[in-house]
C-alpha cells in the first residue's frame, strides 16, 4: 500500500460515518432487499466487499467485492463516489437483482 493510499484509509477510518454503502434492490419475485458492501482499502486498491450479485459470485468460495484502483489525483470522496457507481453496475450486470429506483 503506497503512502497516498494510506492516507485515503486513514481519512476513511477518521470519518464520522461507517464506511458502508446500502444498496435497496429487488429480487426476480419483487421482493425489496439490501445489498451492504463494507468498504476498506487493500493494495492500491479501494475495495467495496459485498454480496453476491451474480450466479458466478453465488457459486464462488470467494467473497464477492468491486474493486476500483487508487488515483493520486482524486480524493476520497471521489474515490468513493466511483467505487458506488462501480457496485452498481455489477448489480445491474449480475442478473440476480434490479436497483430499486
């Protein structure tokens, strides 16, 4: 984990609020569910660890994440923000679920 990296995953654990996002979906019988991705940096990366999304993620014996690499010239928000809209494109690729809008 590079220094600047560092910094993000500090400025993340010094924020007020929990570092997750909820996401409302809905499932293929219309049921409303919730999607929680804890959020935390690894490597040089930012890192959204979540439920699975897709049949693959369902059937792996890994943890499904959405990962975005780190960019020196964004701060954390940005980060974050790209992360989200990373995670919700795998939910809206993954088949298994709708956003709710």
């Amino acid at each position: 984990m590079n220094n600047y990296t560092k910094r993000l995953q500090t400025d993340l654990n010094n924020c007020e609020r929990v570092p997750v996002f909820e996401i409302e979906v809905q499932d293929e019988y219309g049921q409303i569910e919730w999607i929680y991705c804890d959020i935390f940096f690894k490597g040089n990366s930012v890192v959204a660890q979540r439920d699975a999304v897709s049949l693959a993620e369902e059937a792996s014996k890994y943890i499904a994440s959405t990962r975005i690499v780190v960019d020196n010239c964004q701060g954390l928000d940005e980060h974050l923000q790209d992360l989200y809209e990373a995670v919700l494109n795998d939910i809206e690729d993954g088949g298994i679920f709708e956003l709710v809008q």
